[in-house]
C-alpha cells in the first residue's frame, strides 16, 4: 500500500467514525460523546493549524494560543454588539449569523499572525520560541484588561451564532457544521501541504541555505505559512467559543498553547491527520484520567513519554504499524 493510499484510507476511516459517532452514542445513550466529539474536531483544526508550520515548517510556536483566543473573542465581541445594539468603533454593527462571524474571526487572525510573524520570523530558535511566547502573553493580558468584555471573567454568548435553516441549538446540528468545516479545512490542508508552497516549506524546515541558494526567500514563504497557520487556529477558537458559547483570557494562556502542542506530538508532528488524532487521544485521556485523579495531568505526562519514546512517530504511526501500512 501506497503512503498516498494510506493516509486516504486513513482520512475516509476517520469520516466515517466521525459520521456515525451521534447515531451510536444515542443508541448507547450517551449523548455527551457527541459533545466531546465536537471538542475533538475544533482541537484536532487548532492543532492541525499550529502542525503545518511545526511539523512542516519547522517553527516550534508557544504562542499558538493567541490567534485561537482571538478567533474566540471576534464572535464573542460580534455577539455582545449584536445583542446591545451598540455598534462597535461607532459604526460596525453586531452580528449573530455564523456565515459573517466566522470569516471575520479568520481574517482578523490572519491579521494578527501577520503583525506577530513580522516580528517573530526575524529570529530563530529559542528566541522565536519565546517572541511568540510573549506576544501571546501580552495578548492575554490586554483582554484581561478589557473590563467591557468581561475581562478576567469573559463574555457570555447566550445563543450560538444562526445559520439560515439549521437549529444551532440543537447539539448534533452544531457537531455536523463543525464536521463540515473539519473536512473542508483538512481537504485544503491536504492540498497545501502536497502544493509546491508545501515543498518549499518542507525544504526551509531542512535547510533554509540550500533555498536561499536557488533563489527563494524563506522569511516571505514562512510568514505566510504563519499568517495561514494563525487563520486556522482563529477559525478552531470561533468554533470553540460557538460550541461553548464562552469567550475568556484563558483561550488565549500559554498553558492552551502547551495543550495544542502536546496534541500534536500524540498524534504525530508532521502528518496531516496526526493532530486529529492527538486531539481525541488527548480529550479522551484528560476525561478518563480527571474522573479517577484530580492529578491527571501526572498520567498523561507517563503516557505523552511512552508515545515519544517508543511509538516513533506519534499514535498515527502506530495505528499504522498494527493495520500493517507504513507512512
């Protein structure tokens, strides 16, 4: 079997689960795994996100919250305008409808990751690490600040944003919207990373002398890897705030952005369906492990080692290895 075949095969495997997941968990009476499933889908976009310019790009982000968090706080700001009829600046109105908010939450990420990309990219290493790092924390304290909004408590979003002739209330309607754009956004991933932009990445992550010696300039293909990584974390902390109709500072925390790697090291760095992976693996865990400890967090840390240690790629590679495929 091919890898391409592989990792088809692998993506029409995870559909299909995903696809009948709200169908077995009424028939087990568990409609809570739908819930939990939709956390999996906004994560496993979250994590995908901040993979394509880690695992394909090589740059290691601790700061990856932020564009989520800001993703969060355009719907959750949009709302709140919506709701008192104030218009925001003066003259933007509010807005409920799921077909607007989402958009702008991306575009505003966009924007965001372009300002901090600027800056960070134009260091290496630790110190880009810690760059981003920072911009994150300064970040989440400016909207600790904004006492309009909530500040440390957050916004509330008392309904879910509307779509045209679907009941956003109901909990499997708002599962099936946010599979939809899951598979749109993994589709497009898909395309990108097989592109010829994708090589180009994969060879800055190899050696960025050897690019610059053909004549490409790898601070412009890494900023927009970055500015397109930020929109798909905005896009996954819109979905988020939706689904949890809550927007807070703690979207925007470093400890999220720690979560968001970690899931991308269970699932597998590099591989497009890996983070998905990681992020049930992860929800999964953090749920079985916090109803039997209130330490949990010292389970998962045995287990985050076990997998970098011995499953030589993450759970995707492992679930290769036993369904006898290779990637």
């Amino acid at each position: 079997m091919t890898q391409s075949s592989s990792k088809t095969l692998l993506g029409i495997g995870l559909l299909a689960v995903f696809l009948a997941l709200p169908v077995i968990a009424d028939m087990l009476g568990q409609p809570a795994l739908t819930s939990l499933a939709t956390r999996v889908l906004i994560y496993g976009i979250a994590a995908a996100s901040l993979n394509f310019i880690l695992g394909f790009g090589g740059m290691v982000s601790f700061g990856h919250a932020a564009f989520f968090g800001v993703g969060g706080y355009v719907v959750g700001i949009l709302y709140q305008h919506y709701a008192s009829g104030e218009p925001l600046f003066g003259f933007l109105p509010g807005t409920n409808q799921l077909l607007i908010t989402l958009p702008l939450a991306i575009l505003v990420s966009g924007a965001v990751a372009a300002i901090i990309g600027a800056l960070s990219l134009r260091t290496s290493g630790i110190q880009f690490i810690m760059i981003t790092l920072a911009f994150a924390q300064m970040l989440f304290f400016f909207f600790v600040s904004l006492k309009a909004y909530g500040g440390d408590d957050g916004l509330i979003i008392r309904r879910a944003n509307e779509v045209p002739g679907l009941n956003m209330r109901d909990k499997q309607t708002v599962y099936y919207v946010c599979l939809a754009i899951a598979v749109l956004f993994f589709a497009l991933l898909t395309r990108l990373v097989n592109s010829r932009f994708g090589y180009v990445l994969a060879g800055l992550r190899q050696s960025e002398q050897r690019m610059a010696a053909i004549g490409l300039h790898a601070y412009r293909y890494k900023l927009v890897a970055f500015v397109i990584s930020g929109m798909g974390a905005g896009l996954a902390g819109a979905l988020m705030a939706n689904f949890m109709r809550f927007a807070s500072p703690d979207m925007l925390h470093w400890t999220k952005s720690g979560e968001l790697m970690v899931m991308v090291i269970l699932g597998g760095v590099g591989t497009v369906f890996g983070p998905l992976i990681g992020a049930g693996t992860f929800i999964v865990l953090e749920t079985l492990l916090a109803s039997w400890t209130e330490n949990w967090q010292l389970g998962l840390g045995f287990i985050l080692l076990f997998v970098v240690l011995y499953t030589q790629g993450g759970v995707q590679a492992l679930l290769q290895r036993v369904f006898g495929s290779r990637s």
